[in-house]
C-alpha cells in the first residue's frame, strides 16, 4: 500500500520559513517525479515545485526564488523549504509522486498558515 505523509506545516509570521517533508513507503520511489502542490480556500489545487526522478526541479512563478523542493530517495522523502512566506502562500500543501497519469499517488495535506 502506497503512503504519503506530510509533515511540517504550521503557523508562520510574513517573511517567515519553514520545511515541508514527505515520507513515502509502499513504492519504488526513486522512479516517481515527486511534488508539492497547494489549495487555499475556495481555490483549485495548484502545483507549487516538482521534482523528477533525475532530481531536475521546476516551480511556479509565484515561488520561484523563495522555495526549493529536494528529495532523498535513500529516505524515500521529499521537502519544501519554503522562504519568504507570504500571507498568500496559506493553504493546505500536498505531497505528490507520479509515474504516469495511471500511476499517481497523494499525501493527506499540511496546512501552512502565514499571518501575524
């Protein structure tokens, strides 16, 4: 059985940090692109950073410069570290792995809430 789980999350001050990470079990995790994507509230889900296999990176726009997605497939893990915070960054960030379109597997949710 595949399991996602993320952990992390929290409540952070504008132009805080804080890292993300994702434990993986129940596949060959070396093989899977890996992600992270978020929702806020009343919004559709969005991808924030991938990663393949080969550990080439891509982020949207709006994170570009602030976060770094890495992974460690020794640890089977994945991690966001995310700098910079801005309140518009609140959502729930899901941990992602995806070999096909047949082949896609998702974590439960962090939330991250960036507020003074």
């Amino acid at each position: 059985q595949v399991q996602l789980v993320e952990s992390g999350g929290g409540l952070v001050q504008p132009g805080g940090s804080l890292r993300l990470s994702c434990a993986a079990s129940g596949l060959s995790f070396s093989i899977y692109a890996v992600g992270w994507y978020r929702q806020a509230p009343g919004k559709q889900r969005e991808l924030v950073a991938t990663a393949t296999s080969g550990g080439s990176a891509s982020y949207a726009d709006s994170v570009k410069g602030r976060f770094t997605i890495s992974r460690d497939n020794t640890k089977k893990a994945v991690y966001l570290q995310m700098n910079n915070l801005k309140p518009e960054d609140t959502a729930v960030y899901y941990c992602n792995a995806r070999l096909s379109l047949a082949t896609n597997y998702w974590g439960q949710g962090t939330q991250v809430t960036v507020s003074s």
